[in-house]
C-alpha cells in the first residue's frame, strides 16, 4: 500500500491531499474545527517533545522527511508540514479491507504486516498487466487507496519490484531483465541488506546490486560467513526459492525500532520510554488480533557498536496485555548493560498459545508505562 497511513488520513482529510502531512508523535491534537467550518491542523514546528514520525507523504519525503525519523529534526527540515496523531484502529480496518478485496481475485496470500502480502499468481491464467490493474481496481473500490505492485518470478524480487514505481504503480520483472533493471539499484535495496550490512559492503567497494554479484562468492563467504556470503550471491543474482506460505503458525511475534540517531538511557529517556511503550502496544496488539498469548516475553538491544544482546523470561501464565508484555520487558531490561548508547530496541513475544487453550491475561489497558 502507498504511503498506508497518511494515505488513510487523507481520506479523511481530504483538504489536505497534495500537501507535506506527517502521522506520529505524543500527545498531538486533533484537528480544531473552526467557526467557519474549516479545520486549523497541527504544524510540524509547533511540535514539542520527544517523538518519532510514523508515517509520511509522498509530499513530505520530498523534503527529507521519512517514518522513523524524530520529529524535532523533522521540524527543521519542513516545519510547515501537517501534523496529525496516529488511528491505528482505522489503519487495521483499512487493511483488512484491502487484503479482502485481493483475495476475491487472488487467494494465495501470504500476509507480512498491516500494509503488505505476497500474493501467487501461478494458477491464475491471465496476463500480468491486465490482472495487476483488476487487483488495484478491487483495492481502490473497497478502500479509495492506491497501492503498488511487483510482479516477478520471487519474493525477492517483487518486493524489490513493488517499490520501484510507487505511488500507484505497476512493475513487471522477469528473470533475464536482472542485468538491466536491478543490477544498477543500491545493495540496500534487497530485502534483509540493512544499514550494517550496507556499511561493510561499501568498505569493499560494493555498492550496487550488480557489483555484488559480480563478486566471488569465496569473497563473501571470507568477509560475512559461509551462510550470509552464500545468500549475499544468490540475492545478487536474483535467487529466491521461498513459497508463498499461506498459513502457518507463528513462533514468535515481535516489533523493533532501528532509531534515528543513537539513544542514550539516561540522557534520551522520555524517548526511549515512549518507542519501548509504543512496541509492547504493538506487540500486544499483534498477539490479540492473531489470536495469541505468550508464555515468553523478551527484549533486543543493538548498541551503537553494532553488538547486539537479547533476554528473555517465561511467564507462569500466558499474557497478551501490553501492561504485563511491558512489566515482563521491564525486568528483561534490568539485565542489560545501559551504558552504551542504543541504536535498535525490539520486544519480542514467544512461547505461544491459542488463546482458546491459554488461561491468558489480557485485560485491556491504557497506561502511560515509565521506562
């Protein structure tokens, strides 16, 4: 889905279509509806506070502003941009609704988040384009949003395919257009090559997709390992041999943030304090709408070194309450050094149990959890 969020804010707010909007924050207002009918909105520089943009515009990002990126720097790059608080209650209704309208054309769905599917198309006999076009037809009815498809022979590629066109887009791959068409794109582009990643191969001289596979695989299995180099090459060269898998049971449920900038304990407190609130939220959330509680919560840091430490402690009763995943992550945290400053935070939900079999605690609460 395009820019899914926002996107869902402006229908809403139509007035606001074409202009920078940015979904996130703490305690942001609503909308003030005035004497004349219109709406005075937040501005992005009238925010004060620690807090992180969840989502933005087409329009905003054009300006240097993108989801995850504190709102106070933010600000100084577009300080007139909207500001409007998180509906993740409207954002779930949304995708349930676009995932529905895929399903009544293409019913293999693997679903991979709130705003995102893999779907298989093997078994429909139709052309690529014509049915591309039906399914953001079947979107735009059930939900007035736009979405972006990549059709290709993988998973990996049509991830990277579906983000090559946005907003409102339509790329089709096949195998022997790899050369042309994603070699030349950033290493950064494949799915699972992150900022580390990303780092080392630069230091190798190794920027781009096809520079990777043009590498030795000996290389890379030297530098990152024999599974990681072994990877590297394949996804170089387009290779993905995953299904998509339309059901399955999940062993672990978990959210995590990778930060703006390097977080310190004490120093950035009231931040840490609310990303870590907003992921045991999130967590929580997860585990309801799936049906879960879990009998092991656990935490992961990686520090601004790059080492990263997880902990873990099971439970004497299943939970899918964001205030007891927030206690139980509490104490994990007390078992971690908090010296060095933070660059990912993620909490992490294992252990489950349909919630039908689990004598679960999953009371709904509304807290403000003190990190």
């Amino acid at each position: 889905m395009d820019a899914f969020f926002a996107s869902v804010e402006l229908l809403r707010y139509p007035e606001l279509r074409g202009q920078p909007v940015v979904v996130g924050g703490r305690n942001v207002h609503q909308p003030v509806v005035q004497p004349d009918g219109s709406k005075r909105f937040a501005r992005l520089r009238d925010y004060v506070g620690r807090g992180v943009i969840t989502t933005s515009t087409y329009e905003a990002r054009a300006l240097g502003v993108f989801s995850g990126m504190g709102l106070m720097k933010s600000a100084q790059l577009a300080p007139e941009a909207i500001l409007l608080p998180a509906n993740f209650d409207a954002y779930r209704e949304y995708s349930r609704h676009f995932k529905a309208a895929v399903a009544t054309i293409a019913p293999q769905i693997e679903d991979r988040g709130i705003d995102e599917i893999y779907i298989d198309l093997s078994d429909i006999p139709e052309e690529a384009y014509t049915l591309a076009r039906r399914i953001k037809q079947a979107v735009f009815e059930a939900t007035g949003l736009t979405c972006s498809i990549g059709i290709t022979p993988n998973k990996l590629l049509s991830k990277i395919c579906s983000d090559l066109d946005k907003p409102n887009g339509i790329t089709i791959l096949y195998m022997d257009e790899i050369a042309t068409r994603i070699w030349p794109l950033p290493a950064k582009k494949i799915n699972g090559i992150g900022p580390k990643a990303t780092e080392r191969l630069a230091h190798f001289g190794i920027n781009t997709i096809g520079e990777l596979a043009a590498t030795p695989v000996e290389f890379l299995v030297s530098k990152f390992g024999r599974a990681t180099g072994a990877w590297l090459h394949r996804v170089a060269h387009g290779i993905d041999d995953r299904p998509v898998v339309t059901e399955s049971e999940p062993k672990s449920i978990s959210r995590e943030s990778t930060f703006e900038r390097d977080l310190h304990a004490r120093q950035d407190r009231a931040e840490l304090s609310e990303i870590f609130t907003s992921l045991c939220l999130r967590v929580a959330d997860d585990l309801k709408r799936k049906g879960y509680a879990s009998r092991t919560i656990g935490i992961k840091l990686r520090y601004s070194d790059f080492h990263a430490v997880t902990r873990d402690v099971t439970l004497s009763v299943g939970v899918c309450d964001a205030l007891e995943i927030r206690k139980a992550a509490g104490e994990c945290l007390k078992r971690v050094s908090l010296e060095q400053r933070i660059r990912l935070l993620g909490v992490r939900a294992g252990g489950l149990v349909p919630l039908g079999l689990s004598d679960a605690y999953c009371v709904a609460v509304q807290a403000e959890l003190p990190l």
